[in-house]
C-alpha cells in the first residue's frame, strides 16, 4: 500500500470529484480519477484502486435517484455495455490504452462542440435511437473496463435528449452502478484486486459520503439550463484531458 503523503491527498481529492460529479453532474469529472492517481501509480492500479470506490458511490446514489431514471434508455444502452465489457476483459493485455484515449477524446470534443448546433435528439423509442444507444452502451462499457472513462459515450446519447436533470443523472447513475458491478467479475480473473489496492481503497472510502453529499446538494440549486451547459463543459474538458494523456503517451508532446 502507497503511504506517501501526497498520493493519499491527490488520491482522495480524485474520489471527492467523483463522488460530487456522479451525483450531482452526471459523472463528467469521474474519469478524471484514474489520471490524476495514475501520476503516482501505475494506470491498472488506479482503476483496481477506485473500483470499490465507485460502487460505493453508486450505492448511496442508488438510493437518492432511486425514482430518477430512463428505464428504456438503459434497456438501448445496457446489452452493449455487457459486450464491450467483455471485449475489454479479453483484449486487456493487448489494449494500446493511448490509442483509446485518443479516439474516445476526439469523441468527447466533436459531441461537446455540438452544444452550438441545433439537432434533433435520438430517442430510444426508435429502430435508430435503440441501435445508436447500444453503440454508445458498448463503447461505455469497453471505456469504463479499461480506464473508468465511459461518461463520454453515455452523455453522446443522453444529453441532446435534454431529460429532467434528476433523470438524467439518475440514468447515468443506474447506468454505471450495473456496469461496475458487471466489470468486478473480469477484475477479479485478471488479478486486480490485490490486498494492497483493496487497503487503498479503504483508506480513501471516507471521501465518498462527503463527495456524494455535494452531489445531492449541487443539483438541487442549480437550473436545468446551467446544469446542461456545465455537462457539455465537463465533456469539453475530459476530452481534452483524454487527448493531452493520449498524445503524452505516445510520445508526441
């Protein structure tokens, strides 16, 4: 287990971010997790680490949108979710993690810029809307296995369909709690959950209750139309941040 000082600070300032984001803004700065601890350690061991983590926050959340969701965008997004989870399972050793970030962050930026044109928003009730879901549920899921990064691609189908922002945290939220609990099976087959990260992740588990409660807090005071132009900012950043970790890791910064 890392004991230094400074980890343990960045580390639980990642968990705090997380926690308010997923429960207040729909997750966009979660994905910021991985990155900021994997400046101290390595990438595999900052996912194993805020796994637990983040079912932890999914549980409290569970419970404070337990009314709040889509039902019919989960069932677009969900069965591809299990796909790209399980294509990220199988393909672990051979994955270029840099390349992903590139792609899914050239993604990210494209989507978020897409806030200054007007376009109609895909529905699930649609042949259409249910096939761009499941695209988007599995390039979630394959994301959210590698790196904890699979809010981009839930917001591309969510977002422009402008729910009740408790309903579109709620579906993010429900989204992602059966997507972590999917991912701890694979987690465990390929050894992640050593006892060193799982201690980690307990000593960071007291930033979760506190994270979430600044969630809840946030969403009640914020209007609908802030609330979706602080999202697509949110989306505009991780995309940025994904490009930047993508490029610096292939050498070309």
């Amino acid at each position: 287990m890392t004991f230094d000082p400074v980890f343990i600070a960045a580390a639980l300032f990642a968990v705090l971010i997380t926690g308010i984001s997923k429960s207040g803004l729909g997750g966009g700065l979660g994905q910021l997790s991985v990155p900021i601890m994997a400046v101290f350690i390595s990438p595999v061991a900052a996912a194993a680490i805020m796994l637990p983590i983040l079912c932890a926050i999914d549980l409290f959340n569970i419970w404070g949108y337990r009314k709040d969701f889509h039902r019919k965008n989960l069932l677009a997004m969900l069965p591809g979710a299990v796909i790209g989870i399980s294509i990220g399972a199988l393909t672990f050793s051979h994955l270029d993690d840099n390349a992903i970030r590139l792609m899914l962050g050239g993604l990210s930026l494209v989507f978020a810029l897409t806030y200054f044109v007007q376009q109609a928003p895909v529905s699930s009730e649609t042949r259409w809307g249910r096939l761009f879901g499941a695209v988007c549920g599995a390039l979630a899921g394959f994301t959210s296995f590698v790196a904890h990064a699979g809010g981009g691609p839930v917001k591309m189908f969510l977002l422009p369909q402008r729910l009740d922002k408790r309903v579109f945290v709620g579906t993010n939220v429900y989204f992602f709690f059966i997507v972590n609990q999917v991912k701890i099976w694979p987690y465990l087959w390929l050894g992640q959950f050593s006892t060193d990260n799982l201690n980690t992740s307990l000593v960071l588990m007291p930033a979760v209750p506190l994270g979430v409660w600044i969630g809840w807090k946030l969403i009640k005071y914020i209007d609908a139309e802030t609330f979706y132009k602080v999202c697509y900012i949110l989306l505009f950043v991780a995309g940025i941040k994904l490009i930047y970790d993508g490029a610096l890791g292939k050498g070309w910064l």
